[in-house]
C-alpha cells in the first residue's frame, strides 16, 4: 500500500468533511498523481476519483468534475457491473453535473437508470433514493413534463417503519432521563428479561415482530401495556411497550389505531422529559407520519414542522433520517399548495444533505475484490488542468 497515498486519502477526507473543499481538492489532486501510477482497476483509483469529484463539484467545477465521474462510471461497469447500486449512485452524481450545466437531455436517462438500479437494491426511504427522485422530478418540470413530476413527488410517507424513541435500552440506562422506574428497580436489561414477565412479553414481541408474524406481536405487546399500566406512572415500559403496538399497527396499514398510542407516547415523553428532548422529536415525527399517511395534511405539517428542529439539533443536518423527514415534509407541504415553500427547504438542505453528492461504498473497503485479469493494466487516467 502506497503511504503517501493514504496519507493523501486521510487528508482529503478530513477536509471534505470540514467543508474546506478548497483545500480538498489540493489534496485529492496529489493523491490523482500518486494513482496514475496504479492499475487501471485498484479500489484506490476509485476512491481518488470521486474524492475529488466531489471536492469539484462542491466548488462548482462542473467541467472537470464531469471527466472524473464519467471515469468512474466506466471502471464500476467493468468491476461491479451496470446493476450494482454503486454505478447507481454514480450514474446520479454524472446525471447532477449534467443539470446543473443544463445538459437536460443528457442528464435526464442518468436519472431514470439510477432510479431503477437504486429502487431495486435499496428501501424507499433511502437518503439515495429519496435524493435521486426528488433531483430527476426537478428536471421533469425543466423539461416541461410536469405530470410526470408531479407523480414522482405525490408519493406519501417514505419511512417503511415508525422509528422508536429507544427509551427502554435497560433499566440502568434510561436512569439518566427522568423516565424512570421506581428506586430500587435498577436492574440490568439482562437479568430483567429472566426475572420480569414484562421483558419476557417484550423479547416476545420482538421476535414475532421480525418473523413478521404480526398478530402474534400485537398480541404480545397488548399484554405488555396491561402489564405496564400497573408500574409506576415514569416507568419507561408503558411508552415502551405503546410504540411497540404503535409499530405493529402502522405495518399492518392500521393507522387510525396507532394514532392514538403514539398520541399517548408524546404526552408522556413531553411532559416527563420536555419539549425539546430527543424522544420527543422521534415520536412527533412518527405522528405526522400517521396523519400524512391518513390524509391528514394540515396535522402532519404541524408535526412534521415541529420534529424537523429536535431532529436536526439531536442528530445534524447530514443524517439520512433527518433527510426523509424533510422529504416528507416537503411532500406534504406540495399537496397543502404550497409548493415555494417545499422548494424552499429542500434548498436550504441541499448543502448539508448526504443525499446530494453521494459517494459509492468503495471508499469504506480499499480491499474491494478485483480479479486478477483486471488488474493488468495501468490506470491512464485522463490529464487534468492546473487547479484555479
């Protein structure tokens, strides 16, 4: 392994992250001479290409970015093949340089074939998927098919699961909130499940729920709720074992009963751990998830309008949760009419999102697996200019 060239790759990454893309692209540039010197297919070529890219198109640098990912393009065709979500994920970044050049036509394949790839190996409400859909139905309207991008951005909720509040990791632990059991009470999550019958229902739950044996999980978790009604009025087991239900019933499309349990969770968490705690934004989200869900627009804004500020400060602009929040919001806020304001927002995260320039997971695994007969051959990168 070539030192100065990791030493090149740590560099550029940490600048990237920093947001100094300036003093990225000094970087990835001395680590773009030490990889001409590679075979044509090592993992390292890769990542130098789009760490560079990247800090291109960041600057916007369309031209020389575009020679970069087009590069790339080529060498995950031949490494991973034209169905892998990684030429996906390429395929948008180049189908990105095209529209901001105004290449629509161009651009306007890259995003349908990312699409495709992207929806056949990754979830809905992945930070990639959302991201390529929400940039393909922008173009759409530049193209003048507004029908076609209306229908891209009139799907509902993206989240496939309500997500938890995590409150009950083990009793010990949720101690350093004040949704707490009674003194005396503070036992390990471990010993717990072999002494209390309510960890027991709950395990039950659990594993029935990723069976996907649902009405044995909603079972299990009913139980759980008598159980937990009779604890002391803090202990984290009622909102628990609330969410829990609360999930079973949103996979089964059972909205209008889930509505009222997760209702239930966010009075407790609100009253109990304040208005701006973590928890508190995790289960408005799930609300305004319902209602949205429900066809309840103007109940799912407020919601939605309400979760976004907790989520970001808890988790950062960049997270992938915070990043389908603010697409569901978004979508919601087109069907109440008020599409400029959708606009809006979705531009004031466009800087901060990792669903915009995204990289493939080549960077994670320099040790990615390449035959022998692809090894061959050097690199012959293309030459670029002196940087600007």
């Amino acid at each position: 392994m070539d030192a100065d060239w990791e030493q090149y790759q740590s560099a550029g990454e940490a600048a990237l992250e920093e947001g100094d893309f300036a003093a990225a692209e000094v970087i990835w540039r001395a680590a773009y001479q030490k990889a001409r010197s590679f075979k044509k297919y090592d993992p390292r070529v890769s990542i130098t290409l789009e760490g560079l890219s990247e800090a291109l198109w960041h600057q916007g640098k369309f031209n020389e970015a575009q020679i970069l990912v087009q590069h790339t393009l080529a060498i995950f065709a031949k490494t991973r093949g034209v169905d892998h979500p990684d030429y996906g994920i390429v395929c948008k970044n180049l189908a990105m340089l095209y529209h901001f050049q105004g290449k629509y036509l161009e651009a306007e394949p890259l995003y349908r074939q990312s699409m495709t790839i992207l929806t056949k190996d990754l979830s809905p409400d992945n930070p990639d998927v959302l991201a390529v859909r929400t940039n393909y139905a922008d173009l759409l309207k530049l193209l003048g098919r507004q029908e076609e991008a209306e229908q891209l951005n009139s799907e509902m909720v993206t989240g496939g699961d309500l997500t938890r509040s995590g409150q009950y990791q083990s009793v010990e632990a949720s101690s350093r909130d004040n949704l707490q059991p009674e003194p005396g009470q503070q036992i390990t999550e471990a010993a717990a499940n072999d002494l209390d019958p309510w960890a027991q229902l709950r395990a039950e739950a659990l594993r029935y729920a990723e069976m996907n044996a649902l009405p044995a999980a909603e079972n299990a978790w009913k139980q759980a709720i008598e159980m937990a009604q009779r604890l002391p009025v803090n202990d984290p087991r009622l909102p628990t074992s609330l969410e829990g239900l609360a999930e079973v019933y949103w996979k089964q499309g059972r909205f209008d009963l889930a509505e009222p349990l997760c209702r239930r969770c966010f009075n407790i968490y609100e009253s109990v751990l304040g208005p701006e705690h973590a928890d508190v934004g995790v289960i408005t989200n799930n609300l305004a998830m319902l209602y949205h869900a429900m066809g309840k627009l103007q109940l799912a804004e407020s919601m939605y309008r309400r979760s976004l500020p907790i989520r970001v400060q808890t988790l950062g602009p960049r997270h992938p949760a915070v990043f389908n929040l603010m697409m569901n919001y978004s979508n919601v806020l087109i069907a109440l009419g008020r599409a400029v304001e959708a606009e809006v927002m979705k531009a004031r995260f466009a800087g901060n999102s990792t669903g915009r320039w995204t990289r493939s997971g080549v960077h994670a695994a320099i040790n990615f697996d390449v035959s022998e007969t692809l090894m061959e051959s050097g690199a012959d990168l293309p030459i670029l200019g002196e940087r600007k």
